[in-house]
C-alpha cells in the first residue's frame, strides 16, 4: 500500500513561558486532527517536546498536500484560540502568516513528509526536538547511515552494504531550494565537510542506493528568521526515520544520539549544548532550555499505527542523560564566551548586535609611523 507519512510541528503556545503547551491546548489541536481520521487521514497522533506540538498523520495524498497541510494549520489555529484565552507564552508564535495559502511550509510550521510503499513489517522513528536549530540531527543521521563505528549493520547487512544517499540543503539560500546529493561511502569526506556546518547545510533526506527508489529519511530544513526576517524562536526540527531491514536497525540509532553533540539553541536560541535525548511530552528545561530531542517507534500496516514506543525513556538512558547534562554544566560556565555563545552571524536577538554598531562607530584607525 503506498502511504504518506506527514509531521507538522509547531508552538503555538505554551504553560510560564517555555515549558509545555496546556493540556487544553493540546486536546483542541488533537479534536481537530482526530476528526479527519478514518476519512482524509488514515491514522493520527499528537504529541509534544517541550512547547513544541507535532502531529503526526498518515495518508494517500501526495507530501505537501493542501487538504493535509491545511488540517494542520486549522489545528494549530484551533490551539493558538485556546492559547490566547488561557494568556499561554508565544500564542500562535510559530504561525507567521494570518491565511492558510494551500502548504505549511514557508508559514512557519516545521514539516517532513515521506511518501513510501509500504514494507510487511513497516517500523518507522519519529523524531522531534526542541530549543535547536534544523542541523541538529546532522551528526546523529551521518553516523546512523554512514559510520560503521555506530551503527554496524553497515559491515554486516548485505541489504546496508551499498550505502546511502544523502540530499544535502544550504538553507541559507532564500531563492528555491539549493541542494546537493552525494553517496556514502565514495562522497563520505565530502558529506562530512558540508554537515559539519550546521548552520548552513541540513540533511534533507537520505535513500537507499541498493534500493533507489526507497527513502529512509525525511527531516525538515526551514529556518523561522529566513521567513520572519526576526528572531521568533528556534527552528525545532522534526524528522521520519525508516528502520529496519533495508535500513539501520532502530537500535543503531541509540549511540549516535547517546553522544549529546553540542548543537546551537538553548535559551534565547543563541548558545550551544549538547543535545538531550527526553521522553516524549517533556516539558522544556528551565536550565537554560537545554536543546532536547524524543523519538517515538511505530509500527505500520496499512496506514494504520501501532504504538508509540517511546525510544528515549528505557532506562538504559538515565546515566546517558547525566553525562549529557554534565557536558551543558561545564559549557554553560562559560557564559557568554565563545563557543558558550554562538557568533555574531549566529545570534537571534538583535540587542547584542545593535550594540556593536553602535560601539563600530567609536573604533580609530591607528596608522604606524614610520
């Protein structure tokens, strides 16, 4: 059965600033998802990281479908009401546009779409993060699908051996979609000069090379200021991982994720920390809004889900999560030093930056004598 697996995640409000959407909120956003199943969406979910709400929808439209999006956007519009009357943080903040135009991107909402035809035993990873920034799953993804040392069904699994294929954006190109596609393992140094840089260059997607017509990855890539022109908050990435068989196993996605790499967010988006693996519905950190990440499993048949299994909250995690809060301690203590905080061309809020024009202009050029 072809299927398209959609998540479109955005804050549109949340309980005392930055921590978590109200219950009144999320079940506003969750009527209106769940009153199109069994109709126009073959099967539903909504959850949350953080103040982050992501719903995630099964169905036969193609990705980027208009009557889809617009579920979404009216979802999203639904709990934005409700968190207006409640006087929530940041009601509707990540709803940059006042009219729904026929597709959520571009309007502020984080999307991944992935449209496949459905395995016997379809396993699929959700994963969405919260206070970071879309290249945050940069070096899990590249270690997962490219790095033995991780994920070692890449030596063993005659159907991984061939490698993948991985779509590379520059999202700081405003003008279309700037991409790149290059394989693993020939291109391998070359993926690793451009994901490096997390900022400008974001997985978009990976494929199968054994299999090219089969995706295994889709993560969104919008940056919020390349459409707002100001800071709204961080971009907050979601992603679809296909696992299993042709693909990495779910659990060789645990180690790179268990690294914590350091990843740009934090509070006012304009510091780095290493990246928490939380269960699901955490409410966002009020140490720093430490960058945090869920992952939820399913299982698929036709269209229909079955689960989650929250892949963060065994408890093979706990000492995981105190080593990783560990690594934010002894970053955090170096406050506004770089690489604490990140560059100028980085920052989000605009009060640092108006400071140094201003104290530009109080700098003399000295010329030696001779």
């Amino acid at each position: 059965m072809d299927v398209t697996v959609s998540v479109i995640k955005a804050d549109v409000g949340s309980v005392a600033g930055h921590t978590r959407p109200s219950d009144e909120l999320l079940e506003a956003v969750r009527q209106r998802v769940e009153a199109e199943k069994g109709g126009l969406l073959l099967d539903a979910r909504v959850f949350f990281c953080g103040d982050d709400i992501s719903i995630l929808m099964t169905h036969q439209r193609p990705p980027g479908d208009e009557a889809v999006h617009r579920v979404a956007w009216e979802a999203f519009r639904a709990g934005t009401a409700v968190a207006q009357r409640q006087g929530l943080y940041g009601a509707g903040q990540d709803l940059l546009k006042d009219a729904f135009s026929g597709n959520v991107r571009g309007m502020g909402p984080q999307v991944a779409e992935l449209a496949l035809r459905e395995r016997p035993n379809e396993a699929l990873m959700i994963l969405a993060a919260d206070k970071t920034e879309p290249g945050a799953f940069n070096l899990p993804l590249y270690l997962a699908f490219a790095d033995p040392m991780y994920s070692p069904g890449l030596l063993l699994s005659e159907e991984l051996h061939a490698g993948f294929r991985f779509v590379i954006m520059d999202v700081e190109h405003t003008e279309g979609d700037r991409l790149i596609t290059l394989d693993a393992p020939e291109r391998l140094y070359d993926i690793a000069a451009l994901l490096r840089d997390t900022h400008r260059y974001v997985i978009a997607a990976i494929w199968s090379r054994k299999y090219p017509d089969e995706q295994a990855a889709a993560v969104s890539t919008t940056r919020l200021r390349q459409i707002a022109g100001r800071y709204v908050g961080k971009d907050d990435p979601v992603a679809i991982v296909r696992v299993q068989k042709i693909f990495p196993a779910t659990e060789e996605f645990g180690p790179p994720f268990a690294l914590g790499a350091f990843v740009a967010g934090d509070t006012r988006g304009s510091h780095n920390l290493p990246l928490l693996p939380v269960p699901v519905n955490t409410p966002a950190s009020t140490f720093f809004c430490h960058p945090m990440v869920a992952a939820l499993g399913f299982s698929m048949r036709d269209g229909q889900l079955t689960g989650p299994v929250d892949l963060f909250a065994d408890p093979v995690w706990e000492p995981i999560r105190h080593r990783i809060v560990a690594k934010a301690l002894g970053m955090r203590q170096q406050g506004f030093f770089q690489p604490a905080m990140l560059p100028i061309s980085e920052l989000e809020y605009g009060g640092i930056t108006a400071r140094l024009r201003r104290l530009d202009a109080e700098f003399r050029v000295e010329v030696a004598k001779e």
